[in-house]
C-alpha cells in the first residue's frame, strides 16, 4: 500500500487573490504575504542582496529616463528606485508602476502618492497596454524571478509596446565570470530560493524575443558578469 503526500492547500485571502500559482509557492515569503513585504521592503536589503552594487544598476536605469517622458517599470522594486524613476519622470512626464501582487501595488501606491503623474496598476507584465505608447519600458530584476515561458510572454509583451524612437531596459542577473567569487553564492541561492534564475545564466535575454532579429541588443556587465543592463531598441534602416 502506498501513501500519497498530498501539496498544502493554496493560501487565501485578499493578498493572494489573482497572484500566479509559481509567485505563492517559490516567493509567498519574499513578495506575496504582506507582513514580509513590510519587513523587506527597505533600501539596506536591497543594497545587501545586490552585494552594495544597488545604486549603480539602479543608475543604469535611471539615467536612461528622459524628464517628461513617458515611462512603464513593469514591476515593484523594493526601496526607493520607484520614487526616483517618478521623480526623473517628473510631472511633465507619465510614470505607470504595474504589479500583479496586491502586496506590491500597495507599497508603490504609498510610494508614488504625492506624485499625480504616477500610476500603479494592478496588471500582468504580459498584459497591460496603455492608451499611448512608451518612451521607455523597464524591467528591473523581474525575469530571473518567473519561469521560461513567463520570461517569454513578458519579453515579446514589452517587446511589442515599443514604439520607433523608443527603449526597453532591461536589469537582472547575468552568467558570472568563473572568477567571481560571487558565482558560487548564488549557485547556493539559486538552488534553494531561485528556481527560475539559472536560465539567464545560460541565456540571453534575447533569448526570450520571438522576433529578437528585429531589435538591437546593447548589453552591458556589471561586477564581474553577475549583473546586466541590456537596452533594447528598434534597429534603424541601412
């Protein structure tokens, strides 16, 4: 006779109402249950899981926002880049914060409050449109926490919003040089609390475009490999 171990019922509630199925049970403890979400959101945590290379990648990101543009983060980031993404924005410019995690909304809501040209829609980074296109799209460190066919849906989604002229950004991990000491930390990390990383070790982030022929692909690194900023534009004709 043979024992079946039957999974634990899906936690339910306001906070996870609508959230993917892989967000609660790889990240509930990171990004979903809202007590944690209050006990991580903070710019030393950021700066710790980053290993201090936080305001340069964020830099990478924000020194590509042009004031009084228009401007689409596809995800909540903890401590304060959301606030300085708007403030770079300004309010000649439109800055929209998507997130499909109610915790997440909540804290970029109490984040962008006291800026009216700010905007944080609860929406699938695969899903949401606007009424008028983006000047820049971003991706901060968004693709290493979701699944291939996720990485593929969100790429060619932000991919498709991008008009002539315009840019997507895109900061996340990258494969780490084999002297990085680093390296061998997040193969740790990666194995016990991020399942989905390890695919941008072995891909690019091109990887992931159904049409990436149609694109320029302008990748940098950062501390020994183990970081990337890639921006992606329309390729002009010859």
């Amino acid at each position: 006779m043979t024992t079946q171990t039957l999974a634990p019922p899906r936690k339910t509630g306001p906070a996870y109402d609508g959230v993917p199925d892989y967000l609660v049970d790889v990240y509930d403890w990171a990004y979903v249950n809202p007590s944690q979400v209050d006990r991580l959101d903070h710019n030393l945590v950021v700066k710790t899981l980053l290993f201090c290379n936080d305001q340069r990648l964020m830099r990478a990101y924000l020194n590509e926002i042009e004031p009084g543009s228009r401007v689409w983060q596809v995800a909540h980031v903890y401590g304060d880049l959301v606030s300085r993404a708007a403030d770079k924005v300004g309010p000649d410019g439109v800055f929209d914060l998507t997130d499909i995690t109610p915790a997440q909304v909540a804290h970029g809501e109490a984040k962008l409050a006291a800026k009216p040209w700010a905007s944080v829609i609860r929406a699938d980074a695969a899903k949401h449109t606007a009424d008028q296109p983006y000047d820049l799209i971003c991706s901060f460190f968004l693709l290493h926490e979701v699944p291939d066919h996720k990485k593929r849906e969100i790429v060619d989604h932000m991919l498709a919003q991008l008009p002539e002229g315009g840019k997507v950004v895109f900061v996340d991990y990258h494969r780490p040089a084999m002297w990085q000491p680093i390296r061998w930390i997040l193969k740790v990390v990666n194995a016990w609390l991020e399942p989905f990383a390890n695919a941008l070790w072995q891909h690019e982030i091109s990887h992931y475009a159904s049409h990436a022929d149609r694109f320029s692909w302008d990748k940098r690194t950062y501390f020994g490999g183990v970081y990337q900023c890639v921006i992606v534009r329309h390729k002009t004709a010859a």
